[in-house]
C-alpha cells in the first residue's frame, strides 16, 4: 500500500512568487526574510521524499462558476495547466503545467464516493493559484505528479467544517489504502483571517488577530474538537469576509489526525494578511 509521508498546510498568497523574484528598488523590504522561512518550510516536504503530491485547493472563481459549483471536485486528468490570465497580469505568475496521477485519482474517487463523499471529478481542469503557490513554494522544480482536490469555500451553501475534517479524515483513509508503493504527500492550503475588498484588507496583520493565534494553536496542537466548538459557518464571517478558507485548514487538520502536534510550526505577519506553514509527519519523520 502507499506510505503517507508527510501533511502539510499553508497558506498561498499569490504575490509571494513576484515578491521572491523582484531585484533592486523592485524588491519589497519583507522579501528576504519571507524568502527565508519558505526555504526552511520547502526542506519540511523535501525530507520526506514523495512520489506523489495530493493538492488540496479552492477554484478562485477562475473555472467553477455559479453555473456549476460542486461542493468537493478531485482532478482526473493527464496533465494541468495553470495559472489563469488575471494570476499573470496581477501576480506575474508564471504558466505552468502539471502531470497528473490519474491512478490515483480515479482510487480517490471510486473509494471516496464508496466512503460516503459523492465527489465530482474533471477529466479538463485547469487549476490555480491555490494549488500552483503552493507548488511554487514547497516543490519549485514542479517535477511530481499531482491529483488536485478543490472544495468550495466561497459560493453558499457551503458544507459545514465538521464535513471538510471528514473529507480530511477520509482522504487519509484513501491515500493509505492505495495499491502503490508510491510515497505520497498531502498538501493543503487555506487561509487565516482574510478580508478581501472590505475595509480591513490592508494593514500591518491580518484583519482578526485574536482568530489568527487561536487558529495557529488549534491547528499546532492538533485540536479538532476545540476547534469544531468554536468555528461555525455563521463565526467564520467575523474574522473577515473571506475567512471561510479556514476550513480548508480544518481539512488539513483531518488528515493529520485528532491530536496530531505539528511537527514543524511557522507563521509571518505580512501585510494584511498572516501567512502559516504547518507540517507533520505520520512516521515521526522516519523515511
């Protein structure tokens, strides 16, 4: 069976890639220090020698529309492209293209569906900046193949948290029950406190402080029940308009196991928003 070797979740603020690369007057003065801990985070994932990188993501608007907006969607495709024309224009984003691992996308979905979860799957998807930051970040060489999963956290009716810990949970469940001997990382990313387009976007933190540290101890310490007691769909609004990303953390938190420590723990206060890097390892980081 395939070997789970790492969990990771992170943030993915798309200007980090323009932020790393800019020179001269150009480059931002948090640049070099945010450049530092992504360096250390990348060495979390480098460590522990995948085979294959599970993405867990949401669509930004760019493909799932209100025409058709499914609640939890895995990628079966050969090949991925990325990013989308607005990515580019406002983020210097690069084109990419990513290889599927369609063995193990169709095992996620037929099992998954059998779990309980009746995902929906997309033989075309073209994936963005929540998964391809991530990429960028933890495996620049972008050298592994990928399955994609994206769940919806901006269109309502969303699924409860409890419903993404379960998926988290469930996935678990999949990737171990694979007949591979693939080595398989799960990446996930969300957000912290988030305000888009309202009056706390910008400033020297995120817009809610005090939900930051209490998400980053949840998610340190493992605390899925204390979490599950505070975080509703109704609480999420208050942090920011667009903190319902957050659950995608909890996803993450699902993977990893109810009272699974982080095994590596960062965050960096960057403008309006703070961004987070947590990593486990379910061997104890045994290769």
């Amino acid at each position: 069976m395939a070997e789970l070797v790492a969990v990771i979740a992170s943030t993915h603020h798309p200007f980090y890639y323009r932020a790393s690369t800019a020179t001269g007057e150009d480059r931002p003065p948090f640049a070099d220090e945010w450049v530092r801990k992504v360096e250390a985070f990348r060495e979390t994932l480098t460590r522990a020698r995948p085979d294959v990188l599970v993405m867990v993501g949401s669509d930004h608007f760019h493909q799932l529309w209100l025409d058709n907006m499914p609640q939890f969607l895995v990628g079966k495709a050969p090949y991925y492209d990325a990013n989308w024309y607005n990515e580019e224009r406002e983020f210097g984003l690069p084109r990419m293209l990513f290889t599927g691992q369609e063995d193990l996308s169709s095992h996620v979905l037929r099992e998954g569906l059998d779990a309980g979860f009746d995902l929906a799957f997309s033989n075309e998807l073209r994936i963005d900046h929540s998964i391809t930051c991530p990429i960028i970040t933890l495996r620049p060489q972008n050298d592994l193949p990928i399955v994609p999963v994206y769940t919806n956290i901006f269109a309502p009716p969303l699924p409860r948290p409890k419903r993404f810990v379960d998926l988290g949970r469930t996935i678990r469940q999949l990737v171990e029950s694979w007949p591979s001997d693939q080595r398989v990382a799960v990446i996930g990313t969300g957000h912290l406190s988030l305000e888009l387009g309202g009056p706390r976007q910008f400033g020297p933190h995120g817009p809610d402080p005090e939900f930051d540290a209490k998400a980053v101890e949840w998610i340190a310490g493992g605390d899925i029940e204390g979490c599950l007691a505070e975080v509703t769909l109704d609480s999420l609004h208050a942090p920011g308009n667009a903190t319902h990303g957050f659950m995608d953390f909890m996803l993450m938190m699902g993977v990893a196991g109810e009272g699974q420590k982080a095994d590596y723990v960062d965050t960096y206060d960057l403008f309006h928003t703070m961004e987070a890097y947590f990593t486990w390892y379910p061997r104890g980081g045994r290769s």
